[in-house]
C-alpha cells in the first residue's frame, strides 16, 4: 500500500474520523456496511450515506468525514484515478 493509500478495518460499532487528502480520495467498501456522515456547510446539507462491500463514494480534497461500522468491515481509501 502507497503512502497515499489508508486501509482500516473496524469492528462492529467502531467508529472513526478522518480529514481527506491531500487531494480527492474514493472510499472503497470490500466488506462489512459503513455508515459514512460528512458536516454541512453553508452551501451543502450534511450528508449522511450507507455503504455496502462492494461500493465508493468519491470526497473532496479537505473535506472531514466520519465512518461507523454496523458490521465488521474493511475500507480503503485511494486517490481516484481520474478526477
């Protein structure tokens, strides 16, 4: 795994909070479900989504997000290769 790459394995109920970047990154989901939540901003609602294994939500360069387990799961987070 490159320096620009993060792996994270979270059991059930594990939660954790990241800031993206440098630059935009693609949360993969290869196992388990994750609840991801992004703040609002004035110009943007909250976000809260649903991931299953199997899919990816692109995030924007700077933006914080916070992932919770609702099954064990594995994500990885990588630079998309096209933007």
């Amino acid at each position: 795994m490159s320096e620009s790459q993060a792996l994270w394995s979270l059991a059930e109920g594990e939660a954790l909070s990241f800031t993206v970047g440098p630059g935009a990154r693609q949360l993969r989901v290869s196992s388990g479900r994750l609840w991801l939540t992004q703040p609002g901003r004035p110009e943007a609602p909250s976000e809260d989504v649903w991931l299953q294994a199997g899919q990816s939500l692109a995030l924007a360069s700077g933006s914080h997000c916070a992932i919770q387990a609702a099954a064990s799961a594995r994500s990885c987070g990588v630079p998309p290769k096209s933007w």
